[in-house]
C-alpha cells in the first residue's frame, strides 16, 4: 500500500506560502525604494535643469535693467510671472536674425518682456506689432516698452486678438517675417490659423506652452488650455501649408514646449 504523508505536504505548501509571502514583501519594498528614488532623481534634475539653464542664460542671456525692471513691475502691478525665460527670449533674436526678421507680429504681450527682447533684435526700420487683451497690461507694457528706449519700434494694440487679427489683414500690408503666439490657449488654433493668413513662404511662427507639463498626453482632459492646443499640435501634424516641429524644454519655466513652424513654399 501507498502511504500518504499529509502532515510533510502540509509543512511544504506552509514553507512555499512563507517564501511567496516574502517575494512579495520584497517585491513591495523594491517598488516602494524605487518610486522615492524616482521622485528624488526628478526632484534633482528638476534643480539641475533648473541651475543649468540659469547658466545659460548668464553667459548668452544676461538681462539688462530695462529686462529686470520688468519683471519687477508684474509683481509691483499684480500681473502674473508668465513671461518667456531670458534664454527663450533670446532663442526668439535668434530666429528673428536667422530669417531676416523686419516686421513681427506678437499675440499676447502681458508685461513687455518677451516684447523688449522681439524688438532689440530688428533692424533700424523693423516693426514689432504686438495685441494684448488686457487695457491694465498694455499699460504697464507700455511703460516698460518706453523705459527700454523701443516705443519707436513696438505698435501696442489693445483689445482682443481675434477682433484685431481681421482689422490686421485688412490693412494690406506686407506679411510678418516672424509670428510669436503666447496668448490665451484655447484659441490657439485660430489664432495660427490668422497667423497663416498674414504669413509668406519662409515665415516663422512659434507658439509658446504647446506640452502643459505632459498634460497634452491625457486624450481626455478638460481643461480648456490643454484642449486648445491639443488641437494646434493635431492640426500641425495634418498640415501642408508648414513644417513643423515641437521642442519640448524643463528649465526655470518647469516643463513645456515650444511649436515651431515655418511656412511652406508655394510648390511643395
């Protein structure tokens, strides 16, 4: 007869229960060590992004008074910190320069910051047209754009940008060389769409925040901002009429991205 030994397959199965009780244990720990060291490295790099791009802008960004004392004045005046960094300013002299820009078109002025830094990089006759919604930030805007000796250079228009893109256009005047989007989100597509309109082949238009921080990876977000330039980042992908490319970016200004599009010959 077979005997059955109940009792040895017991204290298996009790020692097998034990081990997988331990690999899991272990397993959890693991996870658990491996988030915190996650959320430090990214707590670390975000400081180091941070310091490098402080770095950059020292040697290839430094701001002057004129710089400085703007950003002063959206504290002093109760307007928000949203302006461009001192190196993305001055990634936008960079394009102005690289396309011969002489006539700029700029959505979204807040406080004159990102304007200061379009306009120091015309020629003698250039022209920066720049709309802002808001009466209490075109004046402030204003006073900075004159305490930097640039009022001759800078045409400041009031008002929303939808209604002042059509009057624009309506001018007949000659295309803008560069457009720089950094206004409210949700009509970002219809203000690239305007941008388009005033364009030739071989301009430049650059929309700021196009990433939200990654929001734009949730496909059902409800937030107005996200959804709007979800929509210009779909309808670039689609288009014939440019060539675009987003850079994304983490530095003082945490993590977003830039879309850069220039406009397309008229035989490709």
């Amino acid at each position: 007869m077979c005997s059955i030994d109940l009792k040895g397959q017991r204290k298996k199965q009790s020692v097998s229960h034990l081990l997988c009780g331990r690999v899991r244990s272990q397993t959890l720990i693991n996870n658990h060590l491996t988030t915190q060291h996650t959320t430090i490295n990214l707590k670390m790099n975000t400081e180091l992004f941070s310091q490098v791009d402080k770095y950059i802008s020292g040697l290839l960004a430094p701001e002057d008074k004129a710089l400085i004392d703007t950003i002063k004045s959206l504290d002093n005046e109760g307007l928000p910190q949203h302006s461009v960094s001192p190196n993305q300013g001055k990634f936008l002299q960079v394009m102005m320069i690289a396309c011969n820009a002489k006539k700029v078109l700029e959505l979204g002025t807040l406080g004159g910051y990102s304007t200061i830094w379009l306009a120091r990089a015309l020629p003698e006759d250039g022209k920066v047209i720049t709309i802002e919604v808001d009466k209490h930030h075109g004046e402030v805007a204003q006073k900075n754009i004159h305490n930097a000796g640039l009022s001759q250079k800078v045409d400041l228009r009031v008002g929303k940008a939808l209604d002042i893109l059509p009057k624009i256009f309506a001018e007949n005047g000659e295309p803008f060389d560069l457009i720089f989007i950094d206004a409210d989100k949700p009509p970002y597509k219809e203000y690239f769409d305007y941008a388009l309109q005033l364009s030739r082949p071989g301009t430049l238009i650059i929309c700021d925040n196009v990433i939200r921080e990654g929001k734009v990876l949730d496909t059902n977000s409800i937030d107005e901002k996200v959804q709007g330039v979800q929509r210009l980042n779909k309808m670039l992908s689609e288009s014939k009429k440019v060539t675009a490319t987003i850079l994304h970016s983490v530095g003082v200004k945490e993590y977003d991205g830039m879309a850069i599009a220039v406009v397309n010959r008229i035989n490709m």
